[in-house]
C-alpha cells in the first residue's frame, strides 16, 4: 500500500512539484496498479514461457550488403557543405597535446 508521504518523497525525488490533489490522485491511482499486480500474482504461470509480447513478431529488415554507388556528384550535391570531392565536416578534434 503505497501512502501520501510515499508519493511525495518519489515526487521529490523526481523533482515533480506536485499540487495536493495530484499527490491524492497518484496516490489512489499507485494503489490501484499495485491492486493489479497483486491479482496477476494470483495466476499460476509456471508452464507459460516467458514473452515480451502477447504476440509474436518479427522484425522486417533487409540484409546488409555493400554497394558502390558510381554517380558520386548526385551524392555530393545533397551536402551542406563539401571540398572538392568530399564531404566537409565541422571540426571535433582538437591538435592541442
């Protein structure tokens, strides 16, 4: 059972300021989830395989292969900004030792 100075120690926690009828209403509503899970604990699952979806799915990808691509100008003349035949990057090292 969670309590109003729970809820308000997480909200300080969180830096949430929350208002005196927030703090009620997260509480009521911390409680009801609690109230749930404590149902869930009730279901005997110890011939259901662990899942992280209701469903099974699969990720639709296409494989990885390496391409040249011949027409290096229509690449290069979507750059913001390039040097000759390169693209041209803003500096992030520094040569100072």
């Amino acid at each position: 059972m969670i309590d109003l100075e729970q809820v308000r120690k997480v909200a300080h926690l969180a830096r949430l300021d929350l208002d005196p009828a927030e703090e009620a209403q997260f509480t009521t509503q911390l409680n009801g989830i609690l109230d749930y899970i404590e149902q869930l604990n009730e279901l005997d699952t110890t011939d259901v395989p662990p899942t992280t979806r209701a469903i099974e799915t699969s990720n639709i990808t296409r494989a990885d292969q390496l391409e040249t691509f011949s027409d290096r100008e229509s690449i290069l003349s979507n750059a913001p900004d390039r040097e000759e035949d390169y693209f041209k990057v803003p500096k992030i090292l520094d040569n100072a030792d």
